[in-house]
C-alpha cells in the first residue's frame, strides 16, 4: 500500500516538473510578446522629429479618407506596407479621425497614435505603454 502511495506521489511531483522544463518556454515565447521589437518601438518613438512625424499624419490622413465604417477598417500582416513591417508594426487600426500603429497589443499597448482634431489640425501621441505616453505633435503639448 505504501508503495502506491509513493509511486503516486512520486509522478504527482515529477510529471508536472518534466512537463514544465519541456513545454515552458514554448510558452514563454508563445504568450509574450517579443521585447525586442517593444523595445525597438520605444526607443524609435524617441527619434521622432517633425520630418517623420509628418510622413505618420500624412499617411493617416490617406487612411483616414478611405475609412468606410461598414467595411474591417484593421490591417495587419501582408495589408501593411513594407515600411510599416520593417518597424514592427503588427496592426494599424483606422477610425474616421483616428489611426493607431500598433507594435504591441495585450498587456502594454505600444502604439503611435495620430488623431485628426475638430479644427482639422492633428496630435500624435507616442503611447510607451499603458501608462506612459508623450504628446509629439504639436510639439510643445
């Protein structure tokens, strides 16, 4: 009796251990975002100068105006453009007066936000993650 005890003891503790050093970092890798490319992201949204912060508003107005609200207005995958996939991006998603480029979605969202305002002019906001930002354009906000 004591015998089945620890046989059954013994493959309580063992299987759970040996299933964790096999599959464990697939998980890892499966359920985590890649921070190289998060971390890639943030140190770009650094960079950002009134040059390049005026190809996003230029390229989000061009969305912006072919937003149709009955139609998936999300890109991803071979939808983006070669630019956009060379920094990471995974999804854009376009509103009428809104597109958010976004290189990470789930727990942190990191995300250049361009927003077209009630006056028509634009703000673009760099979202680090959920709970930093920076307003980059207009430069000064």
């Amino acid at each position: 009796m004591y015998r089945i005890i620890i046989v059954l003891l013994t493959l309580a503790v063992v299987l759970p251990v040996a299933f964790l050093l096999y599959y464990g970092p697939q998980l890892e890798t499966q359920y985590r975002p890649a921070p190289t490319g998060i971390e890639a992201a943030k140190a770009y949204f650094d960079t950002l100068n009134p040059a390049i912060i005026g190809t996003w508003i230029e390229r989000s107005k061009k969305l912006m105006d072919a937003y149709d609200p009955n139609k998936d207005s999300s890109l991803s995958g071979a939808q983006l453009s070669n630019d956009l996939r060379s920094l990471n991006v995974v999804n854009v998603n376009v509103d009428r007066d809104e597109v958010a480029y976004v290189w990470s979605t789930g727990l942190d969202h990191t995300e250049i936000l361009v927003m077209r305002l009630p006056d028509k002019s634009f703000q673009v906001i760099a979202q680090y993650d959920n709970e930093h930002s920076k307003v980059v354009w207009p430069v000064g906000k």
